[in-house]
C-alpha cells in the first residue's frame, strides 16, 4: 500500500502534490488537535505559534522559518478546501504556459511575497501598527500562479463553471485584485495584503519572463541544492579494461533504452487509462524504475 502511494505522488503533476501536501499537513494536525483536544480539552496552541506568520517582527527573526510555512497551514476546513480547489484549476491554466520547475517558483516565491507584504502593512500602516495578528493559508501562493497566468496570456479565455460564459482571464484576475483592495478595511485585512504581495509577485515574475528574464532562477537553484542533500550519493566508479568498458556501455545503453521504453508505455497507459489499469508487474516495475 505505501509503495503504490509513493508511485502514485510521483506521478502526479506539480500543483497536486502541492495540494496533496497542504491536505496532509491539515489532517495531521486536526487529528493531533482532536486528540489533544479530548484529553484535556485544549487545542495544540503551539503549532499556530511556531509555523503560523506574527505580525511581530521579533517573533518572526527568532522563527525566521514561519515566512515559508505558514503557507502550509489551515485552521479550518473550509479555508484548506477553497484554496485547494483554487490551486486546482489555477495550477491547470498555469501548466498551459509554464515549466514544472517554474510553478514551484511561482508558488514559494509567492509564499514569501505574502508574508512581506502582509509584515510590512501591519508595521508600517498606522490602523495595524498596535494589533496582533497571525498570517496562515495558502492564498498568496495561489494568486501568485493566478497573476502570473494572466499576466502572461491576458487574452486566454476561461469558460464559467455551468454556464456557456467564456471570460478573458485578465478580468478574473483583475476582479479578484480589486476584490483584495476593497476587503482590506473588512476582518481579514493581514490576508488581503498577503494576498496582494502574492499577485505583486505574480505579475513581476511573469511579466520579467516575458522580456526573456527568468528572476526566479537564483531561487530555483537554491532549493536544487537543498534536494541535492536528500539523494542517495551515487555508486563510487570502478576501472575496468577500455575493451571491457566499450561493451558494458553498449549492453548497459540498450538495457537503459528497453527499460526506457516500458516505462513510457506505462506512464502512457496511465494518462489514457488512469493509474488503476495497471498490472501489479507493471506498478512493480514502475516503482523500482522510480527508485533507481
């Protein structure tokens, strides 16, 4: 069962491991909560004070890792279940005009434009200079791909949920800006700032891109590098005679090439028939071509 879940996170495209993470951390936590919960009749306080985003800067320099995970985090089911809806699609339309590689830019780099947005109103502003206030949701991240999509492809036209409507994505995304702009007086105010340091960051990235300048990659190979620390070390190299070589590498190339054959079989039997045609040779062969 573990070995056909792992096969089946690999096989999902980006924004949906992302929602598959973000659904795995609220379960975790509501289940801890639950129980905590029952045995003493409070929640775990502490996990909102250590991964959500304070207003407090020196709260934030001491925990300097809350800028990146609050954006995993949700206290409400609902709260988890829009965004992840709303990453759903987004993700979607943003995969029509994007690299893999560059969503996850869009994403995080969206996270840590939201935090500094929403740090920066809530010491700056006057109205929220003396609140206490916690940043959580995935929302920045998500209007960052949102932004990001319209402002790449304004003219690309999305059709209405049960309706015949088709709608240019510029205005969606134009109406939701100034959505944020107008609620930022409402309850949510530290959200609506996040949300607009998210669309900042979309429409920055996106429109760089379009003038052939990448400005996320500096990030990107930073979190390359980080990867990099939990893959297993290759294999020490072994000398061999150059005549001995010459045929290992021809059978080892062809060996490579039929394994590479199957494995795109399978994965074209998946996108056709879904994940769950598969035999249990071919889930087998799968998940070890994975691994190696």
């Amino acid at each position: 069962m573990l070995d056909d879940l792992k096969i089946k996170y690999k096989s999902l495209l980006p924004y949906e491991r992302l929602i598959a993470i973000n659904v795995i951390i609220f379960t975790v936590v509501a289940i801890v909560n639950a129980i905590a919960y029952s045995a003493t009749k409070k929640g775990i306080g502490f996990i909102g004070e250590y991964f959500a985003l304070s207003d407090n800067l020196n709260s934030v320099l001491l925990k300097i890792w809350t800028i990146f995970t609050y954006g995993f985090l949700h206290f409400s089911f609902m709260h988890m279940l829009g965004n992840m809806i709303a990453l759903y699609f987004t993700g979607q339309i943003f995969s029509r005009f994007f690299t893999n590689k560059q969503l996850y830019n869009f994403y995080f780099l969206g996270i840590l434009s939201g935090a500094v947005c929403f740090l920066l109103a809530y010491n700056l502003f006057p109205a929220f200079i003396n609140e206490d206030s916690i940043l959580v949701g995935a929302s920045a991240a998500v209007f960052s791909l949102l932004i990001g999509a319209a402002t790449y492809a304004p003219n690309y036209e999305i059709q209405l949920l049960i309706t015949q409507v088709r709608v240019k994505l510029w205005i969606i995304a134009g109406l939701y800006v100034i959505a944020f702009i107008s609620l930022i007086p409402g309850n949510n105010s530290g959200g609506e700032f996040a949300h607009l340091g998210g669309a900042l960051l979309g429409y920055i990235y996106a429109s760089q891109l379009k003038q052939g300048k990448d400005i996320g990659k500096g990030f990107e190979k930073i979190m390359d590098s980080i990867a990099s620390w939990f893959k297993p070390k290759p294999a020490k190299m072994k000398t061999v005679h150059r005549s001995q070589k010459r045929t290992n590498d021809k059978t080892i190339f062809q060996k490579q090439r039929i394994k590479q054959e199957k494995i795109d079989a399978i994965l074209d039997k998946i996108s056709k028939s879904g994940y769950e045609s598969l035999s249990k040779e071919e889930k087998d062969f799968l998940f070890q071509a994975g691994k190696e």
